[in-house]
C-alpha cells in the first residue's frame, strides 16, 4: 500500500470490496469525531482533517493481450480497454453487487483491481468545509432547516388529510 491509500497490485474482488469498507468505515468515523468537535466547541475540521473525509476509490484496469474474452451477458464486461475508476459510497449495502460486477472481470477478463482513496470528497465534508469558510452556525441552522421543512410536511399531509371526504 502506498502513503496516499492506494493498495497497489491485483486484489481480489474479495480483497478490494473489504478495503472500501475499510476506506469508507474510517473516513466516515473521521467525519463523525469532526462534526462532533464542531458541534461541542466550533473547532472547524483543518484541510488535513478534511483529506480524511474523502470517498474509496474503486479502479479496475483491463489491457487485453490476445484473445479478447466474449460474453452475452449485459453486465460485467468491458466495452473497451482502459482504466475504469469510480467513488463508492456505503460499500457495505453495495457488497454482493460489488461482487458479482467484480468477479467476472478479474477471473474471465483478467482485470486488475486497486483501490484507494478519491480526491473527490464526501458530501459533508464538502458541507463541513463550507462551513469553515461562512463560519456559519451550523448546527443551529441545519436544526431550523429541517424544523420548518418538517413542519411544513407535515402541514401539507393534515391540509389533504382534511380536503378527502
């Protein structure tokens, strides 16, 4: 494994589902603690803090040499070569998914499989760097935000409720 996170050579399907959960599991419980400094003393999480918050990164390389491998099936295949690389996100709702799309393109095409951490991060870091920037009061107004959203539901739901015979 290299500094940045990147697990470097072949994993198995296996292997790199695991390291996303390991990926999003720590990126997550960073985000947690940091919500939580913030919300007890306003401490705003610093740019190094912040890199911790970022998604896995799931990367699958395939360079044919030879015969291309064919398949019918509509999933699990390559169109092309090249790199392939997207975000994951809660990868353990997504695991048996992740495997049965995974499998196939390690054992029948010979793909190799890395994973790492994206440069994109996760959508509350991106709230929580925001907030370092507005220095706004966060959980106050995210309270307010979802009160009046709630309330407003709701008031909605009862107005139908009453037009119904």
């Amino acid at each position: 494994m290299t500094a940045d996170g990147v697990q470097r050579g072949s994993l198995t399907p296996e292997q790199a589902v695991d390291r996303l959960e390991q990926l999003h599991s720590a990126a997550s419980n960073a985000l947690r603690a940091a919500l939580a400094r913030y919300t007890g003393s306003g401490t705003v999480p610093t740019a190094e803090e912040r890199r911790a918050f970022r998604y896995p990164e799931l990367c699958v390389d395939w360079q044919p040499a030879g015969t291309v491998h064919f398949t019918r099936r509509a999933w699990a295949k390559f169109q092309s070569p090249g790199r392939y690389s997207t975000t994951v996100t809660q990868p353990g709702f997504f695991r048996q998914y992740l495997l049965e799309q995974l499998r196939p393109l390690s054992e029948e095409f010979g793909a190799t499989i890395e994973v790492g951490t994206a440069e994109q991060s996760g959508a509350l870091a991106i709230t929580v760097r925001n907030i370092s920037k507005r220095k706004l009061e966060f959980p106050r107004k995210l309270f307010m935000e979802c009160s009046v959203r709630v309330y407003q539901v709701r008031l909605a739901l009862y107005r139908h409720k009453m037009q119904q015979p």
